[in-house]
C-alpha cells in the first residue's frame, strides 16, 4: 500500500492503473477511521481492482466556531486501517496541497442541501460537494463509496454526480453501529461518559418512529412526535431535529407514503450525533 501525499503523484499512479485497465474504488474520508470507515474500504476493494482512500480533513465544510481544530487525527492508525481492509493507496494532502490559494468556486446543491442538516450548518454541503468534486477529479474514480450514515450527504453527493455528469457511481453502504446501536462516528470520542449513556437513545428514537409507521401512522408530525419522546431521555442534549420525511426529497409532502426516511440529530456538550433509518408506508 502506498502513501502518497500531493495531487500529481496521485494522478500519476492512478493514470498507470487505468492505463492498465484496473477499475478504482475510491472512499472519501477525513481519518480518524473506524469499522464503518473500514466496512466502506472492503465494498471498494471488493468491486474494484484498486482501492483508494483519502484522509483530509476538509475546511471548507467547517463553519466558524466548528470543531475544525479539535477534530480527531490519527494518521498512522488510518494508514492500519487502511492496510488491514485491503487498500492499495491512501491519499493524505496537505490543506495548502488542497487549497493552494483561496476557493473561489463552489459546488452546491441548494435543493437536496437545504433542509435538516442544511438548517443548522448552512454552509456544509457546499463545503462538501466541492472537496468531493475536488476528490473525484483528482482520483477519476469508476466507484466512490460513502456511508448511509450521512443520509442526506449521500443524497448532495448522488445529485451532484448526476448533476455535472460525472463518471462515478456513487454507491451508499449500511451504517455500522456499537454494540449498543449508537452508530460510529470520529466525533464519539467527544462525547462525556454521562452523554455516552445516552448516546443510544438516537437509535431507539429512530426504532420508536420506524414501529409507528409499521402500525399505520402516516401523519410525519405523529412519527416525529414519537421519535421527540424518546430523544427527551437524552437530557444532556439538544434535539436539532427529528423529522420523517420521503427518502429522496428529504422535505415533508403531507401524508407519508413509500420510503420513509427517519433521520435524527442532538447536540451534546461537544459532540453533534446525526443518525437515521429507512421504512416504507405502504
Ligand atoms: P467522515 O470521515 O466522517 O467524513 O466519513 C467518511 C465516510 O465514512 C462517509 O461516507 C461516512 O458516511 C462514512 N461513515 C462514517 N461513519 C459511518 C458508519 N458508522 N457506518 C458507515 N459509514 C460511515
């Protein structure tokens, strides 16, 4: 496995496995990785003759008072991870590697980015599309790999392929989650041994939304309601939202029908969980 750390190395290498007719994988992450992280690394390195993986804490998608500083970096460990999953390079640049000068273009989807996370950090998603757009033009992936963890990032990265015509499958992977179904995140070594109790309460407020509508209950706000009962547990947070909404729009169109998407997110001391789920009201 090679490491390598500037944008024309990285092309040259990856212009010699096309040349050679390799398929490659590519998995977006910003490091600090876990067994969600590595359940992407194995879907790539299963479909694909190479594997790539990026380490970059991104910017961009940080807004001012966001945990850019402290977020959580382990390089060596990634690299681990990397090896141990089956990755064949792992792309770690430096921020002036990826931003040699100010940004002045922007990719964003003011759509599909607007509602939910798109309400509480405005600026996220645009900071995300262009990184992504950045990545995938850097690594000319056939297939990138990203998780259902962040539902709606999946959704801003799926429209934005389809969008701009890009030449990349954009393949959702299931969410991996602690014993405990608290759901992996860098950001969980945030959390306060007290906050981490309730830390589980996410997932059980999405079992709560996603047992309403199999009883029949169609009206978003009732599932919403049921989902805010159980987050009230979590008194060391802040419910952002709890919402039940169509899995593709992300907005509410009166009555649920087809496939729901329950998504859920609370703010603690430090750590921000987002987690979500699917059920269908037929
Ligand atoms: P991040 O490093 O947090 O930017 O995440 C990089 C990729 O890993 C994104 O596509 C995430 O959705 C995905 N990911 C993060 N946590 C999980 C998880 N618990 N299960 C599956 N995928 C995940």
């Amino acid at each position: 496995m090679q490491i390598i750390r500037t944008i024309s190395e990285i092309r040259a290498v990856l212009d010699e496995q096309r040349a050679a007719g390799n398929s490659v994988g590519f998995v977006p992450t910003m490091g600090y990785l876990h067994d969600g992280h590595v359940s992407l690394i194995r879907a790539s390195v299963e479909a694909n003759a190479r594997t790539v993986v990026s380490v970059f804490v991104n910017p961009l998608q940080f807004a001012e008072g966001e945990d850019l500083e402290d977020y959580p970096r382990d390089l060596d460990a990634d690299v681990a991870h990397c090896h141990g999953a089956g990755a064949d390079f792992v792309f770690a640049p430096s921020v002036e590697e990826m931003y040699p000068s100010p940004v002045d273009t922007v990719v964003s989807c003011p759509g599909v980015a607007a509602p939910l996370e798109g309400e509480h950090r405005p600026s996220h998603f645009a900071g995300v599309a262009t990184v992504v757009a950045k990545l995938f033009s850097i690594v000319g992936p056939c297939r990138a790999y990203f998780g259902a963890k962040d539902w709606q990032q999946v959704a801003v990265v799926t429209r934005m392929a389809a969008d701009l015509s890009m030449p990349v499958e954009v393949v959702p992977c299931p969410i991996v989650r602690e014993s405990d179904g608290l759901a992996m995140s860098s950001r969980n070594v945030y959390l306060t041994a007290e906050e981490r109790a309730q830390a589980p309460l996410l997932r059980r407020a999405l079992d709560a939304g996603r047992s309403a509508v199999a009883d029949g209950e169609r009206d978003p706000a009732a599932v919403e309601a049921a989902m805010g009962d159980v987050l009230a547990g979590a008194s060391l947070g802040t419910v952002d939202y709890a919402a039940a909404v169509p899995a593709h729009s992300l907005v509410a169109d009166g009555s649920l029908a087809g496939e729901v998407r329950l998504l859920v997110a609370v703010k603690f001391s430090k750590a921000r969980l987002i987690d979500n789920d699917g059920c269908v009201a037929d």
